[in-house]
C-alpha cells in the first residue's frame, strides 16, 4: 500500500499523517472553536440581521434568528426555575424540531449541558443514560409523546427524574422573562461559556454493545462546523434540509449548530421515516442541500414525483456507506451529487467528506483540515490499518465511574476503523470489530455487503461472522431478497476478482433487517439474529432459508 499524502513511518511501525489544509483553513476553524456554541448563534444575528429566518419545522412557522435567540433566552429562565440550584445537566427528548433548537440552546443559556436522548433506545438504555450523564430532568413535549407512542417510556423515566414537558414550561413564561429575553442579547446578558466547557452529551449508537456518553466540548462541536465549512461549498443563502435527529451527532453539530452558525436557513424534519412528507418539504422549501444517510435518500429518491427534489444541489450522506446505486439513481432522476461522509460520535462528527466538484466513488472523501492521523498495522490484513485522529473536534472525553470525563490518551481517538487511502481520497473498509477471521485472513463484512447489493440493489443486506466451522468462523449473509441463491455473488465475486473466503457460508432470507434510528445497521439484532438462524438450521430448521 502506498502511503497517504505527508505520511511517514515512526519507529512503531504506525504511520503517521500531519493534518492537511491551507493556512486559511486553520485560521477559520480555530476562529470559531474559539467561540461557544451560543456566541456563535448570537453573532450570526448581530451579521444576518434580526429579521433574517433561522429555521422551520413540520408545523412551517419560521422562527427568525432574533425570535430563536429570544426563546432560547425566556426559556432558560424557566428552565433554571425548575431545576435544583446545583444542577448542571439536563436531558433533552425531542425530535428534530424548532422546539428541540430551543430547548438545546435554552440549556445552554442557563449554563446547563444537554444530554441528548435517542428516544429510540428503549426505557433501560435511557436510564442508564440519564443516570450517567447526572441529568436533573428530562426535556420533552406532550405532542411529541403522544404522536410518537411514547408516554409509557416517559411515565418510566419520571419515576427517575423529573419530566419536564414544553407545553407547561410554556404557560410558566412571565413578563420578566419576557423582557430578559427583549434585551438579554442587546445587552450581553446572556452567559459566555469557555469554549473547553461542554456543550453537549451524546451517546453512541450502541450498534456494539452498550453506548457510551460522548462528552463535546463548544471547541470540538464548532471547530468540526468549521472544519465541513471549509472543506464543502457552503454558504448563507442555501436552505439546509435536516431530517436527522438531534440526538445523533450528525444530526446536532452538521445539521443544527453549522446551518445556524453560518447564517443559513435551516429546515428540521421530526423523522426521516417520513418519506413522502420529506420529499414534499424539500420542494416546499426549495432547500438545495440534504443531509441523510444511503437508507433514506434511496427511499426518497424511488417515492420522490419528478422535480420534487430538483432544488438540491447535493445531499451529504453519513452514518453508513453510500452505494454506487444510490449515486446512480440520484443522478439519473434527479441530477444532483450524493456527497459522502465519514465520522464518528467522537470526532464531533465528520472526520472525511468528499466534495460535490471531486468525488471518487468507493472512498469518503478527504480528510477535514486541521486533523491528523496514524495508521496502526493491522495482523493479518494487508490492505488496510487501524485509524487513531487527534485534532479540535475530539472529544473531551467518555463518561466514566461517577460522571467523570475520560479523555483520550495523548488527544488521539482510536476509532476502531479499517482504513486505506487511495490517491489522497480515505477508503473505509469497516469496523475491525466488522472483520471475520478465517483461517487466519481478515475477510471484510463490509465488502461482503457490498457483493450482495451489487447483485440484488433493491434489498438491504447484513454480513455476520457466526462461530462454527474448521477456520473458527463462517460469514453468515442476511438479505432481505427473497432470491437467497449463490450464483449471483459468485458471479459478482469472480468479476471484482476477489478471494472464495468473501463468499458466505450461509445465506438467510429475512423480512426485515435489524437497523437503528439512524438507519444504520444494527450489528448486535444482525449477529444474534443470525446466530439463531444457523442454530435453528442445525437443529432441522426449514432449509429454504439457507443455502450452500
């Protein structure tokens, strides 16, 4: 493998890669790292003007920069009143929503830190957040609840903490902080945070194992705003397109905090499940850049009327990899670019984007300036290594025994990634965790994904490494096609000229593949639901589910 840009060897044999970019570029982002997540929204009114439009929602209200900063302003007078006087965290259980951009910057003016909450978790996964994060209370909205199907998980969590519901908060809002909020931004009365202090709490995905609190600081959030704004064509007069939720990272620094830091109008959509609706506001909107993942723009790419989503002029997509059909569809249909992303919780989130005037299909783009990485060899793969990456946008740390912050080691992360890079251009090749080992040979299950949907598009695909056989594991594929032969992949495996071992052992046909929130894949459902299968299989299952 050849080595990437500026790369050399250190005496460990890990390489290492100083952080690419012009001086411009680190001047920018080490400017608005400087800052604090709330300044940043302030000084966007004081440039745009007070009666430019920050956001809108599903309820298609716009709300002005001037009217969000007065919000968030009334709201964490009433916040504060409702908490002990020692708290200082809260927790926030919203979708994407105007009401959610209140309350995450209400938080922040009563000098609170925001735990997000990924209301999709489950009641056990959401206490053991509150818990870890010391939240005081929890943040929602009655409407929220009730249209979401989720009063019984906040009757669960007030046996833990107080629920605190937008629609009473509201009716609590007086004429003093009414007027506070008249003048609390003329004045420079709101709080100005250190921008080391946190300014957000956000817990993994938990595709793993258990999530972890991520703890951001106002530097890592921003700097990593500055980083994708220096790195995309972005700038104020693009409507931005969010219907990711704002308890994942994506969905809270690229699309919350950059559009509302750099003076854009953001449009938040409460889910991205919401099809057709989605593709309906992206016309209403005429917004011109979509932030999403490969699951949901290829759905709204199939149900989108034509012209609907004629107004983007490129969509960014994170949390999984972007297939070379998606790409295909958008173009044909619709004639935008799909934009790739990669990152992770800890790196606030984007650590590589490619750039809609430069794409290479199969890679994430370039590295984001200012961040440096080192390449750690990986036993038995030869085509790829371990990626650690230092620089302002990771995090402060994991929360750890009794709510203490547990930096990275030396500032680097390790992100537990596979990595190559081709001409400049980082290529995933999956979560180490993602590899089988078999007969000693690292064999990707990403790449066994990617075989899968080259032959069969339409469907989605999970590859497991099951225990069992002579080599310790066996790949187990699960397809949603109800067409489960083998002649297509080995087909498609001898075209690409890769090795037998990336063929599955076992191919399972499954109604529905286990996903998150986000879209992603859900790896611990995917194993155990393939682990059942072989067993079931071994034990006389139906053998029209398996071949080979």
């Amino acid at each position: 493998m050849s080595l990437p840009p500026g790369g050399h060897v250190l005496a460990d044999g890990t390489i290492h890669v100083p952080a690419q970019g012009t001086a411009k570029d680190f001047a920018a982002i080490e400017e608005i790292g400087s800052r604090s997540v709330l300044c940043a929204l302030r000084d966007t009114l004081s440039k745009a003007g007070p009666r430019a439009v920050a956001l809108e929602d599903a309820d298609r209200r716009p709300m002005t920069y001037r009217d969000l900063v007065r919000a968030a302003a009334a709201f964490s007078r009433v916040l504060k009143r409702s908490l002990p006087p020692d708290a200082d965290t809260v927790a926030i259980m919203l979708p994407s929503s105007v009401a959610a951009a209140i309350a995450y910057y209400a938080a922040l003016a009563a000098g609170l830190r925001p735990a997000m909450l990924n209301f999709t978790a489950g009641e056990a996964v959401l206490r053991h957040a509150v818990g870890s994060s010391g939240a005081a209370a929890v943040i929602t909205a009655d409407r929220f609840l009730a249209v979401a199907d989720l009063e019984a998980l906040a009757e669960g969590l007030a046996t833990v903490v107080p629920v605190l519901k937008l629609e009473e908060m509201r009716k609590s809002v007086g004429w003093r902080d009414k007027a506070f909020a008249a003048v609390a931004h003329p004045l420079g009365l709101l709080p100005r945070p250190s921008p080391d202090d946190t300014a957000a709490i956000i817990f993994t995905s938990g595709s793993e194992g258990q999530p972890k609190g991520v703890v951001l600081s106002h530097r890592n959030l921003l700097s990593n705003c500055g980083q994708v704004h220096q790195h995309l064509p972005l700038d104020r007069v693009r409507v931005f397109f969010n219907p990711m939720p704002v308890f994942h990272s994506l969905g809270l620094g690229p699309g919350m905090i950059l559009p509302l830091s750099f003076g854009m109008k953001l449009v938040l959509h409460p889910s991205p499940l919401r099809i057709k609706e989605v593709t309906q506001r992206i016309a209403e909107t005429q917004a011109n850049v979509l932030l999403t993942t490969d699951t949901f723009l290829r759905q709204y790419a199939r149900v989108g009327a034509d012209g609907s989503l004629s107004t983007l002029q490129f969509a960014v997509c994170g949390a999984e990899r972007v297939r070379v059909e998606t790409r295909t569809l958008v173009r044909s249909r619709f004639g935008f670019e799909v934009v790739e992303g990669y990152g992770v919780t800890e790196t606030s989130p984007v650590i590589a984007v490619n750039h809609p005037d430069e794409i290479r299909d199969g890679t994430v783009g370039r590295m984001v300036p200012a961040l440096e990485a080192r390449l750690e060899p990986v036993p038995g793969l030869d085509d790829g290594w371990r990626l650690h990456v230092r620089g302002p946008n990771v995090m402060k740390g994991y929360i750890g025994q009794g709510g203490a912050i547990v930096p990275p080691p030396d500032g680097w992360h390790d992100t537990g990634d596979v990595v190559a890079f081709e001409s400049g251009f980082l290529a995933v090749r999956g979560r180490l965790k993602r590899f089988a080992k078999l007969g000693g040979e690292m064999t990707s299950l990403v790449t066994v994904e990617n075989l899968a949907g080259a032959v069969w598009p339409e469907f989605q695909h999970a590859a497991t490494a099951v225990a069992g056989g002579k080599k310790g594991e066996i790949i187990v594929l699960l397809t949603e096609s109800p067409d489960v032969q083998r002649e297509g992949l080995q087909a498609e495996l001898q075209r690409v000229a890769l090795p037998e071992r990336y063929l599955p052992a076992r191919i399972f046909h499954v109604e529905k593949i286990p996903l998150l929130g986000t879209g992603k894949l859900d790896t611990v459902a995917a194993t155990r639901l393939a682990e059942a299968l072989v067993a079931a299989e071994q034990q006389g299952g139906p053998p029209a589910q398996a071949t080979g």
